[in-house]
C-alpha cells in the first residue's frame, strides 16, 4: 500500500465529511513523528556523529604526530581499527542500520590506510589508483550492506577516480569528454535510485541520495554544456548535449507526475545557465550584458511563478 502523504489528507479534507477529529488522527498516525520515531532519529544521530567524530579524530591524529611515528606504527594502527572495527561488525548483535554506519566509518579507514602507504612508501598520496584501490576495496561491502550513505561515498570514490586519471594519466582526454563520462556514471546510478524497486523487488533509496545523485548529475550537464560553448566543439559535447536534452525531457516527466518541484526547479534553473552561457558566447557587448541580466531575472521569476502555481494546483 502507498503510503499517506501530507498532501492527500488536505485533499481528503476538502473534499470528503470527515470530522477534525478523524483528520488529526490521520495526521498523528501517517504523517507526525511519535515518539518512537523520535527516538531512533536520535539513536542515529548520535551514533553517526560519534563514529564520525572518531574517525575525523583518527585521521587528525596521524596528521599531527605524523614526524613522531615509526612507519609500522603508522600502518598497523590503521589496520588494527580496520579488522577490530569489521570483526565487531560481524560478531555484535547491534541492529543493521549501527552496523551499517561502522562500515562506513571503516570504509573511509580504508582510504586512510591506502593514503599513509602512499606516504610512507612515496606511492603517491593524491594519485588516481590510490583512489582505485580504495573504491576497489570497500565495493563488496556497498553491496552487501545497502547502505545510502556508504553508496554515495562510493559514488563520489568513482567520481573522484575518473577525475585524477583525466589529469594524471589520459591527459589527451577532452574536458567535454571526461564531463560526459561523468554524466553517464550518474545517470545510470540516477536510474537505478529511480526505477530500482521495480527491477530488484526490496531495493527502495532514501529520497535524499536520489536527489543527491539528480543534483551531481544536473551540475556535470550544466558544467559540461557550458564548458564546452566557450572551448572548441568536441564529438562528446554533441553526444551530451543529445543526452541532457533527453534527461531533462524525461526530469520533467517525472517531476510532473510525482508532484515534485525539486527536479522541476533544478532542471528550469540548468536551462537557464546554459542559455546564459549561449548568449554569453554570442557577444560579450554591454547590451548582451544588459539583456542577459533582465533574462536572469524575469526566467528565475517566471519559473518560481509556476513552481508556486504548480504546488497550490496539487495541493488542490
């Protein structure tokens, strides 16, 4: 069963005879946060800030006292709070979602461990494969887990990946190039966040990682098509042009059908950098400035307008 929205309980209030009453109850029940719901909030809340502040403290207490540690030391520690921190994962009888937010912490542990090698032994730090090996290492567990917040990091591990090997290795690679491959990763993990359910029966994402992804995915097209406008024209800036023109088509499909103004907002607000920047590049002269500027202002106002009109028709 769909659950009850916000929304529906005002429409089933305009237009049906149930008593206060039966709307507060329907309120307190679907909608409100009761107690135990307040609870476990708090429950994660605190557990991921400690987990997080504990790590934070790990990685900055291999910084300060970085001259003062023998090398060994350096790397078994970091191993010893990786085994400690997966063997306790595995042995405690901690519900799944503390054992989840262990795992991230000891996913990022993995990175730490893969930087201080690289420092000790002048691998490299910063390099592209260290990256590699990172999102290599902790892949089995995004899998296994499921967890959103261990999904994004990974997400971001591949991002990062593809970015230091543009840079380090494949320099000949366009930036329109490296921005489209960009795109592609993201939209298809876009998708999977989407329509997932209805392919892998049990795989929901939280709201908020899906419109993370749509936000990255949204800022690669935005930045790529605008990139490749002032450069010279590239086969892979057509090839994303051609594909964000098909996303948005779709982005606004889909905003219109589940209601949502996020993703009708993020993609009118993309279109109208992107027509800046084409107007931009046409001429830089004081009226095209004067005019780009009245653009700005009357498209940003014409399309929270309807974002507004939009909301009050579904609420009604």
């Amino acid at each position: 069963m769909t659950k009850i929205e916000r929304e529906d309980i005002q429409i089933i209030s305009r237009h049906s005879n149930l008593s206060e009453e039966s709307i507060d109850r329907l309120l307190r029940e679907e909608i409100y946060s009761d107690k135990k719901s307040w609870q476990k909030f708090l429950r994660v809340l605190f557990i991921s800030l400690g987990i997080g502040f504990t790590t934070a403290g790990i990685i900055f207490f291999f910084a300060y006292n970085w001259t003062d540690l023998h090398k060994f030391i350096k790397i078994g520690v970091i191993e010893i709070l990786i085994l400690t921190t997966t063997l306790f994962i595995l042995t405690s009888n901690f519900k799944r979602e503390t054992k989840n937010i262990l795992l991230t912490a000891a996913s990022i542990l993995v990175g730490v461990l893969l930087a201080v090698f690289g420092q000790v032994y002048q691998t490299g730090a910063n390099a592209y494969d260290l990256f590699l090996g990172w999102t290599q290492s902790i892949a089995l567990w995004v899998v296994v887990s499921n967890f959103a917040p261990l999904w994004l990091l990974f997400l971001a591990l591949i991002n990062i990946t593809l970015i230091f090997y543009s840079q380090q290795v494949a320099y000949d690679w366009p930036g329109s190039f490296v921005i489209t491959l960009l795109f592609i990763i993201n939209v298809l993990f876009l998708a999977v966040s989407l329509f997932g359910k209805e392919l892998i029966k049990g795989m929901k994402s939280p709201i908020w990682f899906t419109k993370v992804v749509a936000l990255a995915t949204v800022m690669y097209s935005t930045i790529g098509i605008t990139h490749g406008i002032f450069v010279t024209k590239h086969t892979s800036f057509y090839t994303l042009l051609t594909l964000t023109s098909i996303l948005y088509v779709m982005g606004i499909q889909y905003g219109l059908q589940q209601k949502s103004s996020f993703y009708l907002s993020l993609i009118f607000f993309s279109i109208i950098v992107i027509i800046t920047a084409f107007l931009l590049e046409f001429s830089d002269g004081a009226l095209m400035l004067l005019f780009i500027s009245i653009f700005i202002i009357v498209g940003v106002t014409f399309v929270i307008k309807n974002l507004i009109d939009l909301h009050k028709k579904w609420i009604d």
